[in-house]
C-alpha cells in the first residue's frame, strides 16, 4: 500500500489511499473516484474481474458495496464476464484452480472447496459439490458459489451422487439438478428444481435405444440449456426446459474423453495424423442440440505442441478459452494454454498429474440462485 498527500483548496490538505489488486494490478484510488457519478462508476466496475470486485471493491466505500449487492448489478456483470474453467481433482475435497484469459494471458485463481468436492457442470458461476460426512454417516449435496463461499444443501434420496449435475431453465430463471442413476444395473434420469419441488421426478427414458441408455453410466455435463450424456456409440442430450432427452450418433473419431469445457453448446475433439508431413492435426466442432449436426470451430496443427509435449494423444484436454481459439489441457504435472492463431504457450504446474482432474466451463460470479 502506498500513500501520497495532494493540495485541494487552497490549504487543505487530505490524503488519498492507492489499493493495489496484486492478481490484476488494478490501482484504485478511493478519495477520486468518490467524485465520479454512480452512473460511471457502475460502468469501470462493471469491466473488472469478479474476484477484484469481491474481495476489494465492495470493501472501499458502503456505497460500492450496495450497488455491487444489486441484482441488476450482478446480472450485467455476469453477461459482461469473460468464461473460463475450472479444473479440480475426481472425487477429492481439494481445492480448486480457476483459469481463463485476459488480454490474451492466462490468469490464474485458487479456491477452497472445504469439505467438499466439485461434480458436474458449473452453471453461471454456481456448481454442485457432495461434502462426505464421516463414517456411516450420509453425503450432502450442495448448490455453491466458490468465489462467494455461499452454499445451501439440496434433498436428495439417492446412494450415489457422481453423475449429478446442475443446469438452468432460461424460461424460467429456475435451476435443476439433474442425476442420473442405474438402480438394479437400469439406468434412470432424475430431476429436481431447486427451491420448487420437495421431491425427485424420474423422466421417461422408453424411447431411447438400448445402447444409447449405456451412456447415462458417464458423467453428465451442461451447456446453456442443456444436459448431455456422452456414451461409447451415442450422446443423449436432455433439453432442460422441456426435460425431453434426443439420442444423437457418435462420431466415431472423437477421442476417448472428447468433451471439452466450453459452456455454450457441446464442443468435441479429434487428432488425426496428416500423411505427408506425420504431424498431428486437432478438429473441434460443435454439436447443435435440436438437431444433432455438427459444425467445425477450429482445426490447427499441433506441431508447436509436438516440440514441446511427448505423446501428444496421452494429453488431458480441459477446454477451449478466449473465444475458442485456446486450447488448454494437461500433460504429466503441467496444465498449459495453446494460442491456435499465434501458436504462443502458456503454462503452470499442477501437483499431480494432469489425468488426476477434471474440468468444466465456469465463469467467476458474485450471483446466487434465490
């Protein structure tokens, strides 16, 4: 904290405090912008990161704070937020990494999940998270925020919560926490609303095939409307207003674990290898949910990656960031960001190897579901 004394009328003299953001160098001088409208202010806020406003903004002035509590606050700056991913480790109460990019460089946030761990898809910045109580004793399912800490458990009448996740119906502003479940080895979907129903409803699942019901064993995810469930030879994705699921083909070249973390409609990649120059070759396209077609995003040669990583099909794919030209995943103890337009690689340790985490899209929010 520096501090340095200026001249205002005439002989009066009053000091002003500069606050320093160490993780975005943010430089916030109280006593001037105390001058500015609330209009100008609500604006200059409205472009910093949700972790700066959190942890310092709403600390400086009361004022700041009321206006930073608002809802028509909170929700403009959601939409002005730029989407990143989380990356935590499978079923371990540890604590978490944010990571998205800035002006093109990767920034990087930590995360306590206490005594719980994260499962499923991260929905407006608010995720589920099982606590494990202690021996016999039964799991708790959570709705969280981890940037605000606030938490409040959910029912649930289930032996296992590892294929739960959480999605949002944009017609009604409401949450869903949607499981699925093999009682007896047959598969089940389930769904509740949060802060509506006391019960679980159990959808119908008659008009799926057979095989395309295998793939409700793998973890779901969510993207913006939807809850999708990727097996061996079909997806199965579960429109979350109208609780219809659609059965899709795979697409037969994907990588084994092909999803990644992208939060807007369900986003796929495979490596082909070009004959002529042995170099590898990364596809992602995008599956539209009504229909099942899919479209390229982005296709790039890894030959930067090849330099660098050993055994380019032993990566972790985590998800693309930056508008969907940065491609970052793991490889052994690393997590690292690949620029696909100016081939630039970024990248930090990780304290285990990178097959030990898991991902999903997450942007950074001070919002709550009530």
């Amino acid at each position: 904290m520096s501090r340095r004394s200026n001249a205002y009328n005439g002989s009066e003299r009053k000091s002003k405090t500069a606050q320093v953001d160490n993780l975005n160098g943010v430089c916030v001088y109280p006593y001037k912008w105390r001058c500015l409208p609330q209009e100008i202010v609500f604006e200059i806020l409205l472009r910093l990161p949700a972790q700066v406003i959190h942890d310092v903004m709403r600390s400086v002035y009361d004022e700041w704070k009321l206006m930073i509590s608002t809802k028509d606050f909170i929700y403009n700056h959601l939409r002005n937020s730029t989407s990143g991913i989380i990356i935590v480790e499978e079923n371990k109460t540890a604590n978490g990494i944010y990571v998205e990019m800035r002006r093109g460089r990767l920034e990087i946030c930590k995360f306590d999940c206490r005594d719980s761990y994260l499962v499923g898809s991260s929905v407006n910045g608010l995720v589920m998270a099982i606590a494990e109580g202690k021996k016999g004793d039964k799991e708790a399912l959570y709705i969280i925020n981890p940037l605000t800490e606030q938490r409040e458990a959910v029912p649930y009448e289930f032996c296992s919560l590892e294929r739960t996740t959480l999605a949002l119906d944009e017609a009604s502003m409401k949450y869903k926490v949607v499981l699925s479940f093999c009682p007896n080895g047959l598969p089940c979907v389930s769904v509740l609303t949060i802060g509506v129903d006391n019960d679980w409803r159990n959808l119908d699942i008659k008009h799926i095939s057979k095989k395309g019901r295998e793939s409700l064993f793998f973890r779901p995810f969510t993207t913006r409307g939807y809850v999708h469930w990727m097996g061996n030879s079909s997806i199965l994705t579960m429109n979350v207003e109208t609780e219809i699921i659609y059965e899709f083909p795979r697409i037969k070249e994907f990588s084994p674990f092909a999803s990644l973390a992208m939060g807007r409609n369900l986003s796929c990649y495979y490596l082909s290898k070009q004959r002529q120059s042995g170099e590898y070759l990364m596809e992602v396209v995008e599956m539209n949910p009504e229909t099942g077609e899919w479209t390229k995003l982005l296709s790039s040669d890894l030959k930067p990656l090849s330099d660098r990583f050993k055994g380019l099909k032993s990566i972790k794919p985590f998800g693309v960031l930056g508008g969907g030209e940065v491609f970052l995943f793991g490889s052994e103890k690393l997590c690292a960001a690949y620029n696909v337009r100016t081939r630039e690689i970024q990248s930090f340790e990780l304290k285990k190897k990178a097959g030990k985490y898991l991902s999903t899209a997450h942007v950074n929010s001070m919002i709550w579901y009530k």
